[in-house]
C-alpha cells in the first residue's frame, strides 16, 4: 500500500534499513529528487514554486519511461506531503532529498543546499546523500570548560547531547576551585588556543603548577572513563572545543581511539549557542573528509599505471558489479544512458537516452555501495582522469 507521505519524516540519519531500501536493485522506476529550502525565503511561497517545477518536471520524465497515470501518482504522492517548507526546517538543514519507488518513500535532510533536480531511473540517484548512507557525516564534539563538560553526538545537520550522568561535569566543583591558584589560573588564560600543545599556567608557582595539572587530570580521567562508557564500540572522530589550555591536559589522558587532531579552541560564551558551535564543528568534520577524500585520490593516481586503477563506463561498471572496487569516484551531474548485461558484463554507452536505457553512473555507485566500497561525488574538475567516473581496484 503506498506511503502517506503526508506524515513522511524527515531523517538526518539513516538506519540499516534505510540504505538497504536506497541500494536495493528492481525494475521498479525510482523517483531521486532535491530541492533546497532556504531558512532566508520570506514565506512558503518560493518553495512551493520550486517543489511544482520539480514535480512538474518528474512527471514528463516518467511519462517518457511508460510509467502508467497510477504509477506516476504513486511516485509522485510523497512529494505532495511537501507542498510547502516545512516549519522550522531551516534549523536543520538547507536542503532535501526525496527518495520514492512508489511503495515506500525516504525524505533525508542536507546540510548544503543542493542544485535543483529529479531523476527517474530503475536505481537511486544517490550523490547527495553518500556521506550519510557511509557515515562520514558523523563525529562527537566534547566541550570543555570550566562551567561544565558537555558531549554531544553529531552528524551534518543536527546535533544530539549525551548525558554524561554519574559523571562530576563541573570543573567548579573541583576541591579548592575557589583558591587564588585557580582563580589566577583561569582569569589568566581564559579560552584561547592550546599554545602550541602546552598547557598555560602563567602567575602560578612551580609547585602549585604541578598540583592544579595533576587535579585537572584527575578530573578529566573520570571524564574520560564516562566517555568510554558512553561510546563503547565506536570510532568516530572526536573534536574538542571550549577553552583551549584544557586540551593538551584532557590529550594526556583520553583513551578514545578516535579523538580528532582538530580542534575549535575559544571562550563559551565567544562561540555562539550550540547551533553556532555545531556549524563549526561541521566544518572541522567536512575538512576530515576532504582529507580522506584527497588521500583516496592521491592513491588513486599512484596506481594509474597498475591494475587497480579503473576509468570509464565500459570498464567500471562491471567492476563495480562484482564487487571487486574499494573506491568509486564520480563527477557531480554526470548522467550517462547505457545498458548493462551482467551476465557477459558488457557494458554499451548511449548517446542520449532510448527505451530501456538506464543510468549507469546511478548503477555504478549502487554497485559499489552494496560492496562496501567508498563512493564520493567530486566535482569533474577534480576529476584524476579525463572521465566522468573512476576508481580503485581491490589489490589481488
């Protein structure tokens, strides 16, 4: 029974069930849709312009692909749960991604608003949303300061706070807080950087010194056993914000694998509301994974003249299809019509698109994705060949 995409959630986080529903293969038509929803809009009315168009423009393509009056209304119906921006929706994200086979229907927010477009093909088009379907969108952030110590679980477009209960959280609660030692310790450094990986005591005596580091460390290895408890199993990036002459101490020591070399050093009250801090934190997260990205291209182009290197559609379709890449790399907007034989693995290009025509970038990455490879939509400029799609070979 089709969907009421009236009550269609919008998710910022996707679930197994989620990408099993995003990758799954069928001769169903798909219907893959984003739109922005800018929190600047004066009112609905410009969404709701933009939503028409886009359906507008679903419709003809699925009339071209034979889809009967039902069908293309089934496809069509979450879209209409859209009619207009939802309230409050530029809180948590600048744009939207619709998924729908007519039986089922996805709405995932975006972090960044997204070019206008719908697609109707047999997969999902999947470029806007690779970083949540991986995960690569996912960190926790641990503020430190001396009011309270707070963790929070992130992805690119909302943040979650965990409750570090059974755990001290106020530094002011620390034995002899009130001392002149610990007054001058903070006053004098305030919320600044980390200087350099060293901690700042500046006025405090040697062997006061000594004593306040060894109290702060006592303090945040309590702290530290709390986080461990809390993320048990987990190896996502960890950023550290607040007041930065706290950081080399907590450094010394954390036990979580995954504590980031990145951090977001600043006063409380200078880094805005929790929103304010989660943007920041976001950039720190988007510039990890451009790192990943770049090294995965770097690997890339040191392997051009070997066999795990892969360009162009003939080649890497069949690739992708029996599992057999690590990475995928695709340009932003690149459509290419073809068809795929799996059983012989050939693969033909076409100009424009015919009946029975599919798109296989969209097949590509469904492909790779289902195979655990890690799939990145780049733009074609940095492209590290003269195609519109690449990737790595598993090493035999």
């Amino acid at each position: 029974m089709p969907i009421q995409s009236t009550h269609l959630p919008i998710k910022t986080r996707l679930e197994a069930e989620d990408i099993g529903f995003l990758t799954h293969m069928g001769a169903a038509l798909k219907l893959s849709l984003c739109t922005p929803f800018d929190p600047n809009w004066n009112g609905p009315m410009e969404g709701r312009i933009l939503l028409r168009d886009l359906r507008r423009q679903a419709a003809v393509l699925l009339s071209t692909r034979g889809a009967l009056e039902g069908g293309i209304e089934a496809l069509l119906e979450p879209l209409d749960g859209f009619s207009a921006v939802p309230e409050g929706f530029g809180q948590i994200g600048r744009g939207l991604a619709l998924f729908s086979d007519g039986e089922e229907a996805l709405a995932i927010a975006l972090p960044e608003a997204p070019v206008p477009s719908a697609q109707i093909d047999l997969c999902f088009r999947l470029d806007a949303v690779l970083s949540q379907i991986q995960g690569r969108d996912r960190f926790y952030l641990l503020q430190l300061a001396q009011h309270g110590i707070h963790l929070w679980d992130c992805d690119s477009v909302v943040w979650r706070e965990i409750p570090l209960d059974g755990f001290e959280t106020d530094i002011r609660d620390m034995p002899h807080f009130e001392s002149t030692e610990y007054q001058a310790l903070f006053h004098s450094t305030g919320g600044g950087g980390s200087h350099g990986g060293k901690s700042s005591f500046a006025g405090i005596g040697v062997g006061d010194k000594r004593d306040l580091k060894m109290e702060i460390e006592v303090f945040f290895r309590q702290i530290d056993h709390g986080i461990k408890e809390k993320l048990v199993g987990r190896k996502k990036p960890l950023f550290l914000a607040g007041t930065g002459f706290l950081f080399p101490l907590y450094r010394h020591v954390n036990t979580y694998p995954g504590l980031a070399e990145a951090e977001l050093p600043g006063h409380p009250e200078s880094m805005g509301s929790d929103m304010d801090l989660h943007r920041r934190a976001v950039t720190l997260m988007q510039a990890e994974e451009r790192k990943a990205r770049q090294s995965a291209l770097a690997t890339y182009k040191e392997n051009l003249a070997t066999a795990r290197s892969c360009a162009g559609y003939t080649d890497l379709v069949p690739c992708a299809a029996e599992g057999r890449l690590t990475h995928l790399f695709l340009a932003e907007g690149s459509v290419q019509w073809g068809d795929f034989e799996p059983e012989s693995g050939r693969t033909t290009l076409f100009e424009t698109f015919r009946d029975g025509a599919r798109d296989l970038t969209a097949l590509a990455c469904v492909h790779a994705l289902r195979s655990g490879a890690s799939v990145y939509a780049i733009p074609p400029s940095e492209m590290p060949v003269d195609a519109s799609i690449a990737g790595l070979v598993r090493a035999k």
